[in-house]
C-alpha cells in the first residue's frame, strides 16, 4: 500500500508543478486566448455537473426484450406441437397410406417410361 501512496504523492507533486508551470506562462497569452481557455473550462466544467448517460442499461433493455421475444418463441412452438395430429389417429394414417400410394404410383410410371425406352433402344 505504500507504493500507491508514493505514487499518488509523485503524481500530486507532478500536477503541482505543471500547474503552477501553466499559471507563470498564463501572463504571456494574449487575452483572446485567455477567452479561449476560459469559456473552454467554462463549457467542461459544466458538462461536469450534467448527469451521464449509462448506456449499460441500453443494452439490459434489448438483453430483455430477446429473452421475451424467446419466450413468446417457446410458447407459439409449444402449442403448435400439441396441434399436431397424433401418430396413432386414422387421420394421420390415412394421410400417410396416401402419401405412400403417390409415390408407388410415381415409381409405377417411371418403370413404365423405362420398359417403352428399352424396346426403343434394343
């Protein structure tokens, strides 16, 4: 611990001396540069007194706005699962017994093409 203070006393002395350095050399400025420098320290020294913005809490709004938006997600997916039909229903079979004769039907044709070709090329 005493190295930080060493140290805070080092910079402290340092400040001191380019202070005191910068009001000697306050006499040879012209006085618009003097304006200059004071309504300059003016404007941050009021800027000092002015609440800051915390962005942090920027990004906990959209941070929360995605957790509802997955959530709603969730939700909508869950029910759309309890929507769908049960595996076992004769609804859902019958679907699938046609889907399955549309594609032997489809195999059917193509084998038909084929046979016609193979005459053809024989």
């Amino acid at each position: 611990m005493s190295d930080d203070k060493d140290m805070n006393n080092q910079q402290e002395k340092f400040a001191q001396r380019v202070a005191a350095h910068l009001r000697a050399r306050e006499d040879e400025l012209s006085g618009e540069t003097r304006a200059r420098l004071s309504a300059a320290r003016a404007q941050a020294l009021a800027q000092l007194d002015r609440p800051r913005r915390v962005v942090g809490y920027q990004w906990a709004g959209a941070g929360a706005f995605e957790v509802l938006a997955l959530a709603v997600g969730l939700v909508l997916n869950t029910q759309q699962l309890e929507q769908m039909p049960d595996l076992e229903t004769g609804d859902f079979l019958a679907a699938q017994e046609l889907e399955l004769l549309e594609d032997l039907e489809f195999a059917a044709w193509v084998a038909e093409l084929d046979e016609l070709d193979e005459p053809a090329q024989g």
